[in-house]
C-alpha cells in the first residue's frame, strides 16, 4: 500500500502540472471504487480552478477556488498518471486541464475519491481522529509520552495506529525504530523518554529520506510522472529476514509478525 512518501511523492508531483490550472472536463468511466464516486463530484470540478494540492495522513487533496476539496486515497494499487499515452482498463477518474490529462488508475479499486468543502475538512470522520502529522511540528516527546504511557501493546502497533501518528505505515515504523534502536517488540509504557526522544527524529529522517527518493516501489507503486521510486534499495531492515546488520554489530535482521503484519528487526542492536 503507498504510504506517506508515495503519498507525498504524488501530491507534489500533480501540484507541477495541476496547482492553479482549471479543470475542463472530469470523466468517470465507473461507478464506484471502495466505495461510490461522490455524485456531484463532476458538476462540482468542472470549470473549477485549482487552488493548491495538499496531504493529510495518506489521503491527497485537491483544492479548487469553489471551495471544493477531492478528497483521495491510493488504497492497495492506486496511482495517477499524468498525460498517458494511452488509456488503460483501470483509469478509472479522468482530470482535464488546457494543457494536461491526469488519470487515477487503480486496479484493485481499493482506494476512494471523496468530495468536501473546505471547512468540513476537519471534521470529516476520516480526519477527526487522526493524530498529529509525522512531519509536523505536533508530533513531540511530550505528545507520544502520553500516548503511550500505561500502555500494553507493542510501540510497533501503537506507532501504527492512526489516532497516535497520522499517516504511518509498516515500512517506514520499521525502518524508525531501527535508526531508534528501540525493539519493535516493547510494550508502549516501557518505552523511554531517551528513547522517544531519539524516536521523532529516526521518524522524520526516514520520511524525508523516502520522499527525497521519490517513494518505495513496492508492486504497483509508481510516481505520477511513471518513475520508480528507489528508497526501497535504502531499507535497513524492511524484508531483509537473515540478512545482516547494515550497523555491522554482527546482528541478522530477524522477522516476527505483529498484529497480523510482518515487522523486521536487528535483536542486536534494537533494545
């Protein structure tokens, strides 16, 4: 699934060719994806400038003068591509300016398109709950100290849930708490402030780093633009099972699985 920095990766790559642009034709070429398309969503982008891109979580959104915002998420397979050569099965949403074509090519149909006003943003369901963003100055010490203070489950799982940071995923929790030194496996509470403290940063390093690299390509991802992004041959830990320490402490990355996932780990050197 693309997580922030695919995220990231695509929002800046559409705001190139999209921000400030109005929009000339929406096409929908299917009902629905995870769920329907929003019903008023081509009367409401039709002719309507593009006022910004942004991203909240792992949703990108697109912001038009009418106060408009399309509201989507890349699900499982998820892409854009912009000006295609050719029209593919699953280009499932259609954007046209005077200049460019975008299409939302999503064949497991596992993503979603929503539309919103702007001032429901922060009260959409989806993101009400969510914490702070990874890369913000929200996310503090002080913010995951209370968070995860008393609690049982694994700093792994908690730093996977949504309402704790926003937008975190498998891949890059992985990574974090590698540069952290922190053992995936530890109860929240028993995590400490030094290690939080060294936490925020390894969090913000490997997102950025990811972003800098264009995204993990993982099966189906790629960037709006069609290259592949390259951070994956940067993993530390991720999918490397028996593969050595890149510490070079005579660790071997070991694999466990986690609430249903796989979480890769140095025992050595992740205490």
């Amino acid at each position: 699934m693309p997580e922030l920095p695919e995220v990231e990766t695509t929002v800046r790559g559409l705001a190139r060719f999209l921000d400030g642009e109005t929009i000339t034709g929406v096409t929908v070429n299917r009902p629905d994806l995870r769920r329907p398309f929003p019903p008023g969503l081509v009367q409401a982008l039709t002719g309507a400038q593009v006022s910004g891109l942004s991203r909240r979580a792992k949703y990108g959104l697109i912001h038009t003068a009418r106060d408009h915002v399309m509201v989507f998420h890349l699900g499982m397979s998820g892409r854009w591509r912009i000006d295609p050569e050719d029209d593919l099965p699953h280009d499932h949403l259609v954007l046209e300016t005077a200049g460019h074509r975008f299409a939302l090519n999503d064949p497991r149909r596992f993503g979603s398109v929503d539309l919103l006003l702007g001032s429901e943003l922060d009260a959409w369901p989806a993101f009400a709950a969510l914490g702070p963003e990874p890369l913000g100055a929200e996310l503090t010490v002080s913010w995951l100290r209370e968070r995860t203070k008393g609690r049982k489950p694994a700093i792994k799982q908690l730093l996977l849930d949504q309402r704790v940071v926003a937008g975190l995923g498998n891949i890059y929790v992985c990574e974090a708490l590698w540069r952290a030194r922190i053992d995936p496996r530890t109860p929240g509470g028993r995590v400490t402030g030094p290690q939080l403290e060294r936490l925020i940063p390894a969090i913000r390093e490997v997102l950025e780093q990811s972003i800098r690299d264009g995204g993990s390509t993982l099966r189906d991802f790629a960037q709006p633009d069609g290259e592949l992004g390259y951070f994956a041959t940067r993993f530390d830990v991720y999918g490397r099972t028996d593969q050595p320490c890149h510490r070079d402490d005579g660790g071997t990355i070991g694999r466990v699985v986690q609430g249903g996932r796989s979480t890769w780990y140095c025992p050595r050197c992740q205490k």
